[in-house]
C-alpha cells in the first residue's frame, strides 16, 4: 500500500484535462475519490488478469463464441468462481442485455491498460487494434495459464492508475453531460466506452482510510456518482 497522491492537485490536473478537451466541467461540489492521507494499491495481479480474460470470454460470446467452447474454457482455465452470476448466466444461456456485455470490451482495455499490456487509455480513441493479440487466443485454445505466460505482465503502479482514475471518474460526468447536451464528445468514443473504463478502474484501484468500505465486487462497483 502505498500513500496516495494528493486528491486536489490531481482533480485541479484532471479537470485541466477536461478543458483542453473542451468538455464540461463538474460542479464544485464534485466528489474527491479519495481523501489527503489515505493509502492506494491495486488488486493483486492474478485478480487483474482473471477478470480482463473472463470478459474476453463474455465479449466473445457477444460475437459468436459457442457456449459449450466458452464453458469448457472457463472450466479448463480454472476460472469459473471469478464469473459473475450475471456473466454465466449470458455464457451459458445468452440471458441478460447483449448490448451492455459487447460493451466490456473498454472495460477490458482498461484491465490491458493496468497489466501493461496496452500503451495508453486515451479518452479520444478506441481500443488499440492489437489487444485482441494481448489477450488469450480463444480460437486457438489458449488456457489461462498458458496466456500468463505468454503475456508477461508489468502492471501500473498504484499511484499512476489513481490519477487515471480521477481522470475518467471526471470524464464520464464531462461525457454524459455534453451528450444530454446534445454536444458531441471529442475523439472516436462515448460515455458508453468512458464509463466501462471507468468501472474498470474503480474496480482495480484499492484505497484504504476511513472513508472507503471493503473493495466492491465487480457487479458491486457504483457508477451512479
């Protein structure tokens, strides 16, 4: 665990961001994420990689993936108590809203963005073209384990996917605003990509101190404010 940054100056350079984007501004009254003197960490590595392959597997679902071949690879993986209810219930009988689970490919962009398995997590772009390389080839069969290997990950430190945090946190209020405003956001993604970026991050990023509750399960994590 390590001391977090101070959340003022990163919201101050947050909403610099938010401006050279030309986006709206949060109200004064916008919530800090964290406080002056709490301590930050990510989840361990093996929680950030079971969950980024597991909705590789939901997003391949989405666009083909056969039930049976998703199921038997979760089973062989070693994976199935890191799926959510809401989750096997799509592998296994397509229930649930197709749109929002095809949706988790930013989310897993951003879990490839902490395992260092992408360059950036740009606000304006889309996922880069190569993560579907970085990610277990389900095609070809590739297990868990045999993708740990080949993958080799060198996850972000603590402090520099906090600030991130903060960026995105900011971001999906800028993005939902601006759309509800009928003003188009700038670059090639929506609030939709923001905010599955956003539960990523919000997710993965840890705080301890006297305001923060236990880590939130994934379906858990609150995107309301």
């Amino acid at each position: 665990m390590k001391a977090a940054p101070d959340p003022r100056a990163v919201r101050d350079a947050s909403l610099d961001e938010l401006e050279r984007l030309a986006l709206p501004l949060p109200p004064p009254s916008f919530p800090l994420v964290w406080e002056p003197g709490d301590g930050v960490e990510l989840r361990p590595t093996g929680e950030l990689e079971a969950r980024a392959a597991v909705l590789h597997v939901v997003v391949a679902r989405c666009f083909g993936m056969p039930t049976e071949i998703a199921m038997s690879w979760l089973l062989k993986s070693q994976l199935v108590d890191f799926v959510t209810p809401p989750e096997w219930q799509f592998v296994a009988g397509a229930k649930g809203d197709h749109r929002s689970f095809v949706l988790h490919h930013d989310a897993v962009f951003a879990l490839a963005w902490l395992l260092g398995l992408s360059r950036h997590l740009d606000p304006t772009a889309p996922p880069e073209e190569r993560l579907m390389r970085q990610m277990p080839d389900l095609p070809g069969g590739e297990l868990f384990n045999a993708w740990r290997s080949r993958a080799l990950v060198a996850p972000r430190d603590a402090i520099e996917a906090a600030v991130l945090l903060d960026l995105y946190y900011c971001l999906d209020w800028a993005f939902q605003e601006a759309e509800k405003n009928g003003v188009r956001p700038p670059g090639e993604v929506d609030s939709n990509a923001i905010g599955q970026r956003r539960w990523a991050l919000e997710w993965a990023v840890v705080f301890s101190g006297p305001y923060h509750d236990d880590p939130p399960e994934w379906e858990e994590v609150d995107l309301s404010v």
